[in-house]
C-alpha cells in the first residue's frame, strides 16, 4: 500500500521555485473560476504520518491561493457542545458552500483509526465505522461536492529522523507531543490500520491519494498540481453539481402500497374527554422531560403531514408542556441560497439538539421526497438515494442517544378544503392560506403517493411513523401526545 510513497522523491530547489511560481498561478486560476461557477464545494482532507508535512501543506495551500475562499479547520477532541451530539455533527457544521475549499486537518478518519490502534476498538467496529464514511462520502459526491483526500506518508525510519530534527531545534522542539512519541511506537499498528483504512475506504468518487512526505518540495507540488488539476476536472465537467439533469417526476408508487387509504379518519374525540386528556398527557410530558435522566439523551419531534392537516395546533400542545428554555421549532420552508449552496442534509444537521434539549421539526428533511419529488425540484436519483441516506441519518442520531417521533398527519380532501374555506373567512386565520397551498390540492393524489412511499421505505425499528387520523382535531392531538409520552416512558420509565 505505501510501498511506492517510500521511494524517495526529490525536487531540487531551483526546479521548485519555477514550479511553484507556475502553480500558484494555475491554483488562483482554477479556485477563481470555482468561485465564479458556485457549482461544487471541494473538501480537501489532509491525513497522514505524524510528521509528515500535514500542516506544513495546509498552511501553504492558504498562502498559495485566495484565504477569503478557503476554510481551515483542524479537527482536535470533541468539545463538551460537539460530545454532546452525533459524532459527524461538527464535520457537517463546517461543510465548505458551493464555489468555496474547506481543508479538513483531520476528519472523520481520525477517531476511528487512533481507538483502533489503542486497542478500545475491535476490527468489526472500525469496519463498521468505514461503512458509514463510505455512505457519507456518497452521498457528499452525490450532491456534487468534490473530494480530495491525501494521505502523507514517512517511513518508520524517515519519521524518526524528522522528529529527531524537530526535537534538537530550539526553534521546533515544542512541535513534538508525547502524542507523537507514543505514536511513533506504535508506528507498526498504525501502518496496518491505515492499510486496511485506506482500501476499504478508497472509492472511485473519493480516492485516496498517497503522497510520500519526506521531501517536502515534492510534497507540496504533488498536493497542488493535484487539487489544480482535480478542480479543473471537475469544472470542465458539465453533468455534475447544479447541472445534474431533473426529469419529470414519478407519480406512481415506487412499492404498490397506499398505507394512507387504510386509516379511519372518522374517528373522534368530545371535548369533555379531549380537555380531560390534555391535561393528563401534558403533565406527563413535562415531568418526563424534567427526568434526571433525560439530561443524557436528545429528543427530535417530526411534523408531516397534508397542508391544514393541524402540524401547527398540535406543536403548540407539546410546547405548552415544556420549559421553553430547553426546546426549539424548526420551521422548514424553501431552502435560502445559504442552504441550496450546501448538501441537503446540512440545513437539519445544524439544528440537531445536544443532550437534554428538544427540537420540534414543522416539516422536515422528508421534503425530499415529498415535495421536491413531486414537483420535480431534483432529480429521480436524488430522491430515491434520499431514503436510504435519510435513514443513515436518522441511524446516526439515534446512536447517539437521541429519540425520534415522526408523525404524519392525515386527513380527507373533503375536510382540508373546509379547513382552507374556513381560513379564508376568518381573519386572524388569513395568513395561514396561500395561492400555493390551493394549488398543492391540484396534485393531492401524487402528494399521497409520495407520502405513502415515504412511510413504506423510512419506518424503521429506531425511528417508525406513527399515522395521525386528524380529521378531528382533538383526536389527532391527542393521539399525540399520548404517543410522545409512551415513547420517553419507554425511555425513562413511568412517571406515575
């Protein structure tokens, strides 16, 4: 694997200074066209031997093109904020926009790699743990990003002797930890680990690139030419990024299943009993999530569900029984130019709440295949990868202690115009009506199909729908919360 990366290579200084003259030139040329066409975010991943010029490489990639364009970030332990959620959550969080460059100085290889060669992890777990990267970096190439990934690599014998050298200058002996000491005795696991690490992990959309490290002048112009003529690739490229094809959109069902005509929407709920129930359930709520135990988990609320189906009444009865210090709703409308200029997912990632807080999502990242699908906004092949990439979403939430409740709300054609009629009439009711949302009920029957699709492919055993009958507004609510209570108490036990 890293034979070839210990041959040697040199480049002598006065060759270099021709080159790298050359190539900085071509470098602000390509990033400047990136900038120009906001086509793609490339994401630059610098990994490798301690030692081995990573930084140095990270630092001169900033000093050789436009630094206004380019985010660093250097990845170290988690902070208490980062702990407290997803593992992926911070690499998301710093995501480069379309046109811009993110160097990564470590990444989502970091951990999986150090707690292996530790010993706090077994060989099943860090493959099961590459698994997910490779589903993650599909699905960020997907969305059209471009990702570069070097891995610098020494010798045994060559990182000694830089170490040696950084360690009797003055000038450089602070750069070398007790870190990089115990590292350098576990050189042999870590030559192993990364071995396996980067076959496994090698795609043909995200390859690795190994790069030897000793010499650092034909380190540097190796990872630029690169970069140079990756991006350039890229760009030349017309079928990626925005310029992926939307065809027209299917309005079939994918599966054959309309689970949404088997619901009795007839049923009902008195008022006696309704205010009766509210009272007890909202109770519940508030002393579950005030459990000492809910402080070490998360809970995410989601709201589908037809236009006037009741979302909005139904989240104002869970927020009522709730600190508000401690939740917050998500209104999810069309994306900004902020959040198209960024993978799908990344808008709902910033929101994901740490321990012991509470997100309510008001639609979701389901819209992908709910409205995006059926108004044709992306492609056949974005919404269909969007169910097994949203399910590895939710996947990962859950493992990291977070609770999901997704709840689609259902009602009649017949009643959602009484509901849009009584809209219009009442004033304080007025804004909640639209041109669009008369127009959605043009296209009931494919909103159904693609809800029914939806539940059918992402109701999982970790995170399932629960179907809301909601014609009547006091059986849907209360249905609701009775379903949120049953879902923390299985948590955190009975309060009563």
């Amino acid at each position: 694997m890293f034979e070839s990366a210990e041959l040697g290579h040199q480049i002598a200084k006065d060759v270099y200074k021709k080159e790298v003259a050359k190539l900085r030139e071509a470098l602000l040329d390509v990033q400047f066209d990136l900038a120009e066409s906001k086509r793609f975010p490339v994401i630059i991943l610098i990994g490798g031997v301690d030692g081995a010029g990573k930084g140095e490489v990270a630092n001169l990639l900033n000093e050789w093109m436009d630094p206004r364009r380019i985010t660093t970030c250097a990845f170290g332990p988690p902070s208490e904020e980062e702990a407290s959620r997803p593992p992926m959550w911070r690499f998301w969080r710093q995501l480069p926009p379309k046109g811009e460059i993110g160097i990564f100085f470590g990444s989502w290889y970091t951990a999986p790699i150090i707690s292996r060669a530790y010993g706090e992890s077994k060989d099943a777990e860090l493959d099961n743990a590459l698994e997910d990267i490779v589903r993650f970096e599909r699905m960020l190439t997907d969305e059209g990003a471009l990702l570069i990934k070097f891995w610098f690599h020494l010798s045994k014998e060559k990182q000694k002797a830089r170490i040696h050298d950084l360690q009797k200058n003055p000038k450089t002996s602070w750069r070398v930890t007790e870190r990089d000491l115990h590292h350098l005795k576990l050189y042999d696991k870590f030559r192993q680990i990364s071995g396996h690490v980067i076959r496994e992990t090698s795609t043909a959309n995200a390859p690795w690139i190994i790069i030897e490290g000793y010499d650092a002048n034909y380190r540097n112009l190796t990872a630029g030419s690169y970069i140079r003529d990756a991006i350039r690739k890229q760009l030349d490229n017309k079928t990626n990024g925005n310029n992926r094809s939307v065809a027209a959109p299917i309005l079939q069902p994918i599966d054959k299943l309309h689970i949404l005509n088997t619901l009795d929407l007839g049923k009902s709920l008195e008022k006696d009993d309704y205010t009766k129930q509210l009272e007890k359930y909202q109770r519940k709520i508030n002393l579950l999530t005030r459990h000492p135990k809910f402080k070490d988990m998360s809970l995410v609320i989601v709201f589908e569900g037809a236009d006037a189906a009741g979302k909005g009444g139904s989240i104002r009865r869970i927020t009522h029984a709730v600190d508000a210090r401690f939740y917050k709703v998500i209104p999810i409308a069309a994306p900004t130019d902020e959040e198209r200029a960024q993978p799908y997912l990344w808008r709902f990632w910033r929101h994901i709440p740490g321990n012991g807080r509470i997100t309510i999502f008001d639609r979701s990242w389901y819209g992908r295949v709910l409205v995006e699908r059926v108004e044709g906004y992306c492609s056949e092949q974005d919404w269909m990868r969007a169910y097994a990439e949203i399910n590895d979403f939710e996947s990962q939430l859950i493992d990291n202690d977070t609770l999901i409740v997704k709840f689609w709300l259902q009602i009649s054609q017949e009643e959602q115009l009484r509901r849009f009629e009584e809209r219009q009439e009442i004033s304080f009711k007025r804004f909640k009506i639209t041109e669009e949302d008369w127009r959605n009920r043009e296209k009931w029957d494919a909103y159904q199909i693609a809800a029914s699709d939806m539940v059918d492919r992402t109701s999982t055993g970790h995170a399932p729908w629960t179907l809301i009958e909601a014609n009547d507004k006091n059986y849907a609510r209360i249905k609701i919360l009775r379903t949120l209570v049953d879902a923390l108490e299985d948590r955190l036990g009975n309060v009563d």
